[in-house]
C-alpha cells in the first residue's frame, strides 16, 4: 500500500488487529489522540513572520501558541473542508489551485531558502488526512502527502494574509477564546 505520509498511520491501522475488552479500546483511544511529529518545509520569510503571529496571538490570550499550533488551525480547516465536502474531487482542486499560485513556485522552485517545520499533529487528523488522500487515488494519481497538503495550506494562508484577503491573527484568537 502507497503511505500518504512519513507516519504512514493508515498503513499501520490496516495492519492492527481489531482491538477488543475496555483496556484494549482505552489504550487505542489514547493512541488515536497521542500526537506525531511531521517535518514540512515553508519559505524562511514566512517562517519569521509567523513566528510574529505567533507571538502576537500569544500576547493577546496568554496563552502558548506557536507555529505547530499555527499549522494544526490549518489541518482544522481542512479537516472541517473534507468532513463538509468529502468529494475528494472537488478538494483536489482546490489544492491544485493552491499549487498554481505564483507564491508557491516562486518558494518551491529551489530558488528561494526553505525553513524545516516541525509540527504536532494528532494521529486521527494524520488518519483522516491519509483517507483523503487514498481517496483521491482512487479519482486521479498523485503525488501528494500529508505533509504537502500542510505545507499548501500553509502557503495559502500566506498569501492570503499577504494580500489582505484574511486577518489570521483575529482568526485564532476567537477560535482559543
């Protein structure tokens, strides 16, 4: 089976057995809220801006907020995009638009520094991300991973704050509070 990511979480869910008795089913839940590490690659430029969204947000609600927390709004949005729409179609073309936009091969083409990102994502989101990808594969080839859909969605919102086309900042604040 193709992995859709670096975790590859589908591939190990396929390979487990079904789990029975209450400790068993206690012990695949904490699994399935436990948290992976995902390594993407972003513009060294938005890197360091984010990371002042990042402070900006923090400063407002007093609470710890950092560029893996940034990124997981990010999943949020696409998990609740899949979940409303899960026409794996019509979300590829989203995502094939995102590709399309100037920003992303002007930082992606090799030309410009890349920063490595770090991010915590919950093994279910990686899941269901992973499902859509699978699920797209079955509509079109592609190349695309997990970590790739985070990295676009990254950039997207990029562009858009970049463009006044959306405050993030207020976003996530009245989405801690």
């Amino acid at each position: 089976m193709k992995e859709y990511s670096s975790v590859a979480v589908l591939t190990q869910y396929f390979k487990q057995e079904k789990v029975k008795g209450f400790w068993s089913r206690i012990a695949d839940n904490i699994i399935k809220n436990s948290r992976e590490i995902l390594t993407i690659e972003v513009p060294k430029r938005f890197y360091l801006k984010n990371e002042l969204i990042c402070e900006t947000v923090h400063e407002e609600t007093h609470k710890h907020f950092n560029q893996s927390d940034l990124a997981n709004h990010l999943i949020k949005d696409a998990l609740e995009e899949y979940s409303y729409s899960p026409s794996p179609g019509k979300l590829h073309e989203q995502f094939r638009q995102i590709s399309s936009l100037s920003i992303v091969d002007r930082y992606y083409s090799g030309k410009q520094e890349l920063s490595d990102l770090e991010v915590y994502v919950k093994r279910k989101d990686i899941l269901t991300l992973e499902m859509f990808l699978l699920d797209l594969e079955e509509i079109k080839d592609h190349n695309l991973t997990v970590e790739k859909l985070i990295e676009l969605k990254y950039i997207e919102m990029c562009d858009q704050v970049l463009n006044n086309e959306r405050d993030i900042v207020s976003e996530i604040i009245d989405d801690i509070i």
